[in-house]
C-alpha cells in the first residue's frame, strides 16, 4: 500500500488547483490520470475551440471590410489547414503540464482510478491510501437515450476533422451549439440547431440570447426550440435527424449530427458506492466546503460537482479552495456570485452576476440599465452587427449585481463589472472613472 497525503483523481484545472496550496504546505501529493494532463480545456475544449473561433473572428472582418471602404475578394478557408494549426498551438500542452507537475513534486500516475475503500484507490493493480481524496474527473458529455446515438458524434471530433462538412445538425441549445455553431456558418456550412426545450443557452439572461439568437440566424443558423429528437437514421451516406416540433414530426438530413445536449459528471467507473460516497445519478451530495457529506475526507471539484458552473476558470477555483480546506480544515466555501461567463460566438455573449429575471425573483429593489449600442459612435466606428448591454443595480445601495452583453468587447468588458462586484465599487464609482478615449471601456460609464 502506497501512502499519500492527497490522492487527486484527474489531471484538469481543478485537480492542478488542489496541488498549489498542498504542494506548499508540504503535503505528500499523487495525480491520477487516464488521458492527457490538462483535461478536457486545454486539450479538447476551450483552448482548441478558441483557434477555431479566432478564425470566425477574421471571417467576420472579412464580411465587415466594405464598411471601411475596403474591397476584398470572397475569402476561402482552408479547413484542413485550421485544424492543422488547432492541433500545433495544443500539442505540447500535457508535456508541459506534466514538467510542471515534476516541478512542484506531484507524482503523477497514468491509469484508470477506482475507490476500494473510504480512503484507498485502485489503479491498475497498484493501491493508493491517502487522508483525502479528490474527485476532480471533470465531465462527459450527456448520453442521447435515442434510436441511431451511435451515429452521434461531440465536439471532440468536430475539433479533430480535418474534413469540411456540408451540413450539420446540433442536438442541444447550449454554448457548445452556439459557439461551433458560428464557426461552421462562417465557413460556408449549412447549420442547424435542434432544443428541446422552449428557451435556449440556460443560464444567460433572455434579453441578451435573444440577441444572440437573432445574431445567428442573420448568418444562416435555423435554430427550433421544443424540437424534440425521436432518432438518427443512416440514408444514402447521410445523417437524417428527425424530429416533432409543434407536434408534427420533421426531418433535417446532415453530414455530421452533434450531440450538444449538456454535459454529466465523470464519475461512473469510480466505484463510488466501495467509497462510501453518496450520490444519485453521478450527482455526489457535497456540503458548502465541497466534500462529500457521507465521507469527508473525500472532495469534489471541478466539473464533476454537479451544481456548479461548468467552466475551466470554476474548476481552477474549486481546485484551489478544496487545497485550501486539506491545508486549513473546513472552512473555505466558493462564492460563484462575481465569476463571468463568456460565449464565444461572433460576437460575444458575456455575463456575471444575476440576470434580471434571477434579481427580481430574489425580491431585489433594482435599476434596469439596458442600451442598444449599434448607434454609439464606438459601435458605428467597428462596424458593429449587435452592441448590446444589460446592467442591474441594487437601487437602495448602487450596488452592481448583474451585467449582461452582446458584442462591443464584452468578453473582455465583463471583468470590469466582476471586478467591481467582488471589491464593492458602486455604479457611482464605476461610471465616475476616467477610462482612455476612443474605447469600448470608456462607454461603460454610459451603460448606467
């Protein structure tokens, strides 16, 4: 029996978050990793996805070049080309990781991890005792329970096929959706997004989808919302998804059929039950300090806590504050309240804080701040497609609790408005700064 301090299954953002503040206070620290170091984000999400979408951006300004007075001829994209450069700016990322691992004294094992007892692993005959244990293996995606899944293919392989298609069908309304999404319809393919429920990207404030929706479909996306997939058919070398929308059953034929529709905790092959883990349906019931309830020694963080924001930065965060609670006891919980999120479509979606549907629920006395930019001089001088802002402040304290935007940099604009929530900056303050002229950030002051 090998003996640790710590015992991190996955090798992510979460599970390197736990390994700071360990490592520091000089804990004996094991990795457990059946993949590449670095999990889902750096090597088959955001950062790859991300190259995809730097090249949407540059189609984009293509499109736009006439407004400037530049005339340039229809742009073609070499497809097998992008996903060569996709692949190059990501291929070093797990050796990388592992010398930094090596750096700060983790052993790091490569193998397939299960719980034996409450406080011993498995991993490929070898077994592992540890005072802690940290569940950060992060997440699958969502399993479609439909005639013809297996033709179904995720965002993985959208990332790794060096093949155009002609058409492409998404199952699912989400980020995921969107995102690649715009990529493909900037590239010339015929896209299609299939949700079954009435609203789309859950979580964003509907005014702000609503641009994005509208954004979508002015470069060709068909988007249904309460289409409900029935089955994936094989038919003549292509993908058939069919369908019922408003009680009549369609059909939409495609290339590739991408199951967009959410994403679940990784957490089947761990043996939870041999950990004295409760859970219910890979939904392991934790407390506000992130352990489990019926093994504290046990922590979860990162993708695979079922309830929290399913984001590279969340899981780097719960990371930190799960190494914290091993070195200081229980007393560190996660406050998601002033954490953007960003979707990468072109343009933008980003949001922190409470959307005004959530601050009206909680009763919150609050001022409604919405602008549609397009006409700003700022939005007129880039050319802007969609320039849209939503800011909601507590009346009684000029307190910033939501910000919501569509384009004018708000991927980037956003952490000012997180940055003012965490710190208690009121609107006052925020609009009462001098920002740099001619900026994007010098209109925040007008936003309120």
């Amino acid at each position: 029996m090998e003996k640790y301090d710590v015992v991190i299954l996955g090798g992510g953002n979460a599970g390197m978050g736990v390994t700071v503040t360990t490592r520091a206070a000089g804990m004996s620290v094991a990795m457990i990793e059946a993949r590449d170091l670095g999990g889902t984000c750096p090597n088959r999400g955001c950062t790859p996805k991300k190259v995809l979408v730097a090249a949407a951006h540059a189609l984009h300004g293509i499109e736009e070049a006439d407004r400037h007075g530049i005339t340039v001829d229809t742009p073609r994209l070499d497809w097998r080309a992008l996903i060569d450069r996709e692949k190059d700016m990501i291929r070093d990322i797990p050796s990388r990781l592992s010398g930094l691992m090596a750096e700060r004294g983790v052993d790091v094992i490569v193998g397939e991890a299960a719980f034996i007892g409450s406080n011993t692993i498995s991993v490929d005959g070898r077994e592992l005792e540890a005072r802690n244990i940290v569940i950060a293996t992060g997440s699958k995606p969502r399993s479609l329970p439909i005639p013809g899944a297996e033709h179904l293919t995720i965002s993985d392989d959208v990332l790794n096929d060096p093949v155009l298609p002609r058409a492409v069908v998404f199952v699912g309304g989400g980020v995921i959706a969107f995102e690649l999404g715009h990529v493909y319809a900037r590239a010339g393919v015929d896209v299609t997004i299939l949700e079954s429920l009435p609203h789309l990207l859950g979580g964003f404030d509907a005014d702000a989808v609503a641009r994005i929706r509208g954004a979508s479909e002015r470069i060709g996306i068909r988007i249904r919302t309460l289409a409900w997939v029935k089955r994936i058919d094989k038919v003549d070398g292509r993908l058939r998804a069919t369908f019922v929308a408003d009680g009549v059953e369609c059909s939409v034929d495609a290339d590739r059929v991408v199951n967009c529709a959410g994403r679940v905790a990784n957490v089947e092959g761990l043996d939870l039950g041999a950990g004295v883990i409760a859970h219910r349906e890979g939904r392991i019931d934790i407390d506000d300090h992130l352990r489990s309830r019926s093994n504290p020694d046990v922590y979860v963080c990162g993708d695979a806590v079922w309830n929290s924001p399913q984001l590279s930065p969340v899981a780097t965060y719960e990371g930190g504050i799960v190494g914290r609670n091993i070195v200081d006891g229980p007393r560190h919980r996660p406050d998601y309240g002033q954490i953007p999120a960003c979707l990468y479509t072109v343009p933008a979606l980003a949001s922190v804080g409470l959307t005004e549907a959530k601050a009206k629920e909680q009763g919150l006395g609050v001022r409604v701040h919405v602008n549609d930019m397009q006409g700003w001089l700022s939005a007129r001088t880039y050319a802007e497609t969609v320039a849209w802002s939503k800011v909601i402040v507590e009346e009684t304290a000029d307190r910033i609790v939501g910000a919501h935007m569509v384009g004018h940099a708000g991927e980037e604009l956003i952490h000012l408005f997180a940055l003012a929530m965490k710190h208690g900056i009121t609107a006052s303050q925020l609009s009462d700064m001098v920002y740099g002229f001619p900026t994007f950030a010098s209109d925040v002051r007008n936003m309120m």
